[in-house]
C-alpha cells in the first residue's frame, strides 16, 4: 500500500465509495477521527456527489497519525496511516491573532491582512477568474472576501454560473435595472430542493480557494448575505443548518480560510441575534482548526465583544468618517480591527462607491497607522457592468497599486504592529503594539493625511540619536532626512499623504 504523506498544515482528503440510496445529503453520516502524538481530531465529512464521499484533514503538527472513518455511510470502517511532513517554504499555517490586535500565521511569521472585495468573482468565467489571481498577485493583497452563495444586486443581475442546491431558478428575463428590488430576498418562481447541496458549486469554489493558497492570499469566506433572489437569504432553520454544516464540512480543513457569518448581517431580515448565536455555535463545534470569525454590519454593529468572535470585521457607519475611529473600536472591542469596507474607488452613483484612490490610500494609511488593517474596494462604471467590487477581473483605480507600498512599511515596523499614540493631538502617530519595543527602537510613524504641512518640528531627548525618513504615501517614495537628536526640525513638501517615520540609531 502507498504511504499517505501530507505537509503540516496541508490537507489530507480520503475519498471513499458509500452509500447513495435515497437523500445522501441527509439520511446518511460520516466522521473521520485522525490521531497522532499532539492531537487528537474528529471531524465530519461530506457526500461529493457520485457514489463519492469525503473526509478532509488539516494536521497541526509533524509525525505519525493514524486515520479510522466511520459512520452511516457504509457498512464498515475504514482506517490506516499517514505521515505528516514538515511544512514547505511558503506554508507558514493558518492565520491566528496576535497579542490582542494583530495577526501572524501558526508558525509565528507576522501578517498584515491588507486586502479587497470581489462578491462573486467565483461566479465569473474562467478566463476573468484567471485575469483576477493576476490582478491579486500584482497589487499584493493578501485576503480576498467573497460569498459561498450567489448575489443579486445593482450591476449584478445574470444568472451564476452554478447554483448551491439543487434545481431551477425563476425566470431572470423579468429583471431589469428597474424592477430588481422587487425580488430581493424572495423565493417565489424558484425551485431548489435545500435538503440536496449541489458538490460542482462547492468543488468550484474549493479550486479558488486553492488558487488564492497558492498566491498567497487569504479566502475570506462571507457564509450568509441578504443579496438574493433565489430564497437562500430566508431559508428555513433545517435548511440552514444543513447547509452550514456541508460548508464547514468541505472548507474547514483549508489553511487560508476565514469565516464571515454575514455580510451586512443587519440586512438579513428574516435572521434574528439567536440565528446568529446559532450559526456561531455551529462553526465553533465543528471547525476543529478554529480558523478566525466575524461578523459584517451595515449600519449597527454586531456586539464585537462576543468570545466567538476573532476580530472585528467593520464597515464604516459615517459617509465620510472611519479609518478615523481605529484607535476607538480597539480600545472598545479589545480585538484586531479589520476595516473590510471603508467605502469603494470609483464612480457608480452610492456614495460608498465613489471616492478617488487618493482617499482611498488616505483611509487605507489612517487606519493602519492607527493600528488597523484597512480593506480596498473598486466600482468604476463599465458599460458590461463588470466591476472588480463584484466580478474582478481588472483593476483600473490608482489605489491599488499603492497596497504593496504600505504593507513593506508595515513590514518594517519592529514587532507584531502599531497602536495609536494618544498623545499626539494634531498628527496621528503609530508605534509598535509593544510598548518595551517601541521605547528601545524608538520608532515613531507620523500619518499628515490631508493636512500639507512644510515643516514639522519635534523635540526628543538630547543625548539620543535618532533617523527621520520623509514617506511619500502616494508616490510610494521614502527620503532619507538626516540624522537628529534634543529639538529638530523635519522639511516636508506641503503636499498630503505624507508621513515622517522616526527611528533610534
């Protein structure tokens, strides 16, 4: 028999022939338990279509591990053995929180999510899918969110290229740009069986996520969202469950997954906080990995402080104001801040869709600055009403292509991350999250938004020298500013979107 090999924090997929015979999705189980020297994990799998089923396995350290799959599914067990090696060069684990505000991967390396929207860029055809990985790569974001279930909304109103379950869609020929809201959240005209998922859609989006793992970016998995026509936003709390359950099932065992309940939860009508506290509870007893978790508003917060929450993932409640409030929503929550919609680059008709990529990367620095992890969005109008924000495809903003700039500055920043210091009161100010690390290096990183200063003077002790760089946020640039110490002064263009970063020598 071959030996089964696997790296640490790779995926292990046994797939065995079961049973078929009336609803396999329902009337049948499997779980899979997979020991070794450290852990011990039960999980459950998930029936593939075609006489297929399957137990996925993500192992957490190196070694001997032993497999034995039971369950309804068949009529015996199966087991056997594997080893997991150690993990390759570019496998550094899953995501977890660091400190109280920050992130870095299982095996220590530091990570700074700084990443973007695509709804349904699954949903696309395979050559725009591909024009959408390129895209990624090049403007090094390194989390995507998306949606699991199809969207309905404005520039968005074809049909998916797969469906969740099983069956037929209504009739699309009535919707216009007109009437859409009128079949928002509805069910009527569809017919879709929810006690049958339907495995192409799910294996569909198992190849992007892989995809997105082999780039190196983080599959921020949005589960629920009220943007539908199908019925699948409302669907009954069997319906639910089932469905969560096959999610979890399929995507649990992939290293680069994040978990969102909901985007703009607030909106989903028919779900109340105990649907919520339910699908949480669901997640946290079958996701074994325990891979981060969130929840999305529109306009009232979910309560950020609940313990099943890993990081606040926030969109901005003011028109105008949010990158602004980081330091505050840290300070309340006591958790990382992930600022996943501070409005959108571009030039659609909503005032969340509209802004210029200067605003943009200006939102994008206040809040990393502040010890936040801003997220990117663009809406240009296209008159195949293919915006990135939705589809992917091609970025055509100028904010994109200053993403990279700012993740090398926080690269550099000597441990984990910044927190804002409060006293400074007409500049913002990061330092490092650690406040021995920030007195030893010194190092102070100045954030003048829109303000144009032509000098800015400091004052720090006499007897230690220090650096100061001038950073040009928005022509990526960084200009050494001599060596200083006591009372300096710093030149600086009177332009905005500059920044001074000041270290100890």
């Amino acid at each position: 028999m071959k030996q089964l090999t696997v790296e640490r924090w790779g995926l292990l997929e046994l797939s065995l022939p079961g049973r078929t015979g009336g609803n396999p999705f329902t009337d049948y189980e499997i779980r899979g338990r997979f020991t070794g020297e450290k852990e011990d994990v039960t999980v459950s799998g998930f029936y593939d279509g075609n006489g297929i089923w399957k137990i996925r396995f993500m192992p957490s350290f190196s070694g001997a591990y032993r497999y034995t799959v039971s369950g309804t599914f068949a009529e015996a067990e199966s087991s056997g053995f594997f080893t997991v090696m150690e993990p390759s060069a570019r496998n550094h684990g899953p995501v977890r929180i660091a400190g109280e505000h920050h992130f870095a991967y299982a095996d220590g390396t530091p990570f700074y999510p700084l990443g973007t929207t695509c709804y349904v860029w699954t949903q696309q055809p395979d050559s725009r899918i591909e024009e959408t990985l390129r895209s990624l790569k090049e403007a090094r974001f390194n989390k995507i969110r998306f949606c699991i279930l199809p969207k309905h909304y404005d520039y968005n109103l074809g049909e998916p290229r797969t469906y969740p379950f099983e069956g037929t869609p209504m009739d699309s020929s009535v919707l216009t740009k007109e009437n859409f809201w009128e079949f928002t959240g509805k069910a009527e005209g569809n017919h879709f069986d929810l006690t049958r998922p339907n495995p192409a859609h799910f294996q569909h989006l198992e190849k992007c996520i892989l995809a997105l793992q082999n780039i190196g970016v983080e599959a921020d998995l949005i589960v629920m969202h009220p943007y539908d026509r199908w019925g699948f936003s409302c669907m009954p709390r069997e319906a639910d469950d089932l469905y969560w359950r096959y999610v979890i099932a399929r995507f649990a065992a992939f290293r680069n997954v994040w978990w969102s309940l909901a985007n703009e939860y607030d909106l989903l009508k028919a779900k109340t906080e105990e649907d919520w506290e339910h699908y949480a509870d669901l997640l946290v007893r079958n996701d074994p990995y325990g891979h981060l978790r969130s929840i999305h508003n529109c306009i009232p917060f979910y309560d950020h402080t609940r313990p099943w929450i890993t990081h606040c993932s926030i969109q901005r409640q003011d028109l105008y104001r949010g990158a602004e409030y980081t330091d505050e929503w840290r300070e309340r929550y006591g958790k990382p801040v992930v600022l996943d919609e501070i409005a959108y680059e571009g030039n659609i008709q909503h005032g969340w869709g509209n802004l210029t990529g200067e605003e943009m990367v200006r939102r994008f620095w206040e809040g990393a600055v502040r010890g936040g992890y801003p997220g990117h969005g663009e809406t240009f109008l296209n008159p195949e009403d293919i915006l990135w924000w939705s589809h992917g495809g091609k970025l055509h903003g100028e904010s994109w292509k200053r993403i990279g700039f700012l993740l090398d500055v926080l690269a550099g920043v000597p441990g984990r991350g910044l927190r804002c210091l409060p006293a400074e009161w007409d500049s913002v100010c990061g330092v490092p999250e650690d406040p021995e690390l920030a007195e030893r290096t010194g190092y102070r990183l100045y954030y003048y938004s829109f303000m144009r200063p032509s000098f800015r003077d400091f004052r720090f002790d006499d007897s230690t020298l220090y650096h100061a760089e001038v950073i040009d946020t928005w022509n990526m640039t960084v200009t050494d500013a001599g060596d200083c110490r006591g009372r300096f002064r710093v030149e600086l263009p009177a332009r905005p979107y500059m920044a001074v970063r000041i270290t100890k020598r």
